[in-house]
C-alpha cells in the first residue's frame, strides 16, 4: 500500500513546479480528503464556493433544526 502523505507530497511538488496553487478539503460529513491543483485565481474561487457551501449548509440545518421545534415539517 502507497504512503498518502508522500503521495500526496509527490501531487504538491507537482504541482509547484508547474507553478499552480493546491488546496486540500476535508468533507466535514465523510472525513474524506480532496487534494487538488489549479492556477492561484482557480483555486482562490474554489475556496470562496467551498466557504459559501458551508455557510448555506450551516444555514439551512439551523432552519431545519427550528422548523422541527416548531413541528413543521420539512420534507
């Protein structure tokens, strides 16, 4: 079995010398990882859509969350 960690070195060596930006993600649901490699403006924007995501995930559970002590349902 590969080391992830050298793999995962390996991808971001890589990718610095083709002179891009990477970005690891840890989904707060799986526990998975997302390691990826993009130009410094693709990955900058991609952080931004990540960040908006959980904020409107966060949201919407905070509104189902009231929504069933107000015993509406939701579905």
């Amino acid at each position: 079995m590969a080391d992830i960690s050298t793999d995962n070195q390996q991808f971001i060596d890589a990718a610095e010398a083709r002179g891009e930006d990477t970005f690891m993600y840890k989904d707060p649901k799986s526990g998975e990882f997302l390691l990826v490699s993009g130009s410094p403006e693709s990955i900058r924007l991609l952080v931004d859509i990540i960040d908006d995501y959980e904020l409107v995930s966060e949201v919407a559970a905070d509104i189902a969350t009231e929504l069933e002590r107000l015993h509406l349902d939701v579905k």
